[in-house]
C-alpha cells in the first residue's frame, strides 16, 4: 500500500462526500432520528486507520460542513467532531486491535459522547424539545459500524470502491 500524504487525501475525501451525502439523505420522520452518523463513523474509521493522515482538524473541517449543511448553529457539530477525534486519536492503537464487535462498543461509546455533547449545546443554546428518539442514532451507528468498516478497509486496501 502507497504511504504517501496524497494517497491518503484522496482515499478520505471521497468516503466523507459520501458521508455527508448519506446523512443528508431525506427521508421518513422516523428514519431522520434514527439514521446513523454516516459521517462521524467514517471519520472515526479513517482516524483509527490513518492516524498521521486525519485528525483533529479533519474532524473541524466536516463538522463545519455538517453544520452548514444542516443549517444548524455553527460549530455545534465541529465541536463534538473535534473532541470525538481527540478520544479517537488517544486511543487509535487500542481500538485498532479489537474486533469488529469490541469496537462496536466502542463507537457505542463514542456516538453516546458526541450526542451528549449536540444535546447539551441544543439545550442551552435553544429550547429543543427533548424526545428519546434523539438517542436512537447511538444504537443504529454502532450497528452500522460493521458495514462503515468492511467498505472502507476494502476501500483502503484496493484504492477504488468495490
């Protein structure tokens, strides 16, 4: 496999157009709350892959474009990108020998952070109405991990999708 920077910048960018295409997908009233984080699980998986490549400022970039894609308050999703990418990066060489199912439970944990962090921007900065359906994306992205990692090692490792 190619180590170089370049390589790198181009195997990423096109995962993250996709992830942020998936997570602005419209649909049902019911699938919008619990649609995983396509883009935040992409981001986690390339952290953990590419550790010298993607990080932190990484994280800020496609948060910024989640926020403005979605039309909320600016830097919202940043922030919680940011420190995800932080703990992703702390701890990349622990998860990266897990199994698949270990690290499910880690991006259990992860999401469950990242939207802790969205639900207490939105609560002191607007009065969201609370809903336990907002914590429904916590579940569907650790199931989904299985698949964001699968694709994207295939990806990685042949330099083209499927």
């Amino acid at each position: 496999m190619v180590k170089s920077k370049n390589f790198s910048f181009f195997i990423t960018l096109p995962s993250f157009f996709i992830g942020l295409c998936l997570d602005m997908l419209p649909s049902t009233q019911f699938s919008i709350w619990a649609a995983p984080k396509w883009s935040l699980l992409i981001l986690i998986y390339w952290i953990i892959a590419l550790p010298f490549s993607v990080g932190i400022f990484t994280g800020f970039c496609l948060g910024i474009l989640l926020d403005l894609l979605t039309g909320s308050l600016l830097g919202e999703h940043a922030f919680g990108y940011i420190i995800i990418s932080y703990i992703v990066i702390k701890f990349a060489r622990i998860i990266k020998v897990y199994p698949v199912a270990q690290q499910m439970v880690v991006v259990l944990a992860l999401i469950t952070i990242y939207q802790s962090i969205i639900f207490i921007i939105q609560k002191l900065l607007t009065q969201a109405p609370y809903t336990l359906l907002f914590w429904m994306p916590i579940i569907s992205s650790a199931l989904a991990w299985p698949l964001v990692f699968i694709v994207l090692k295939k990806f990685r490792y042949s330099g083209e999708f499927c």
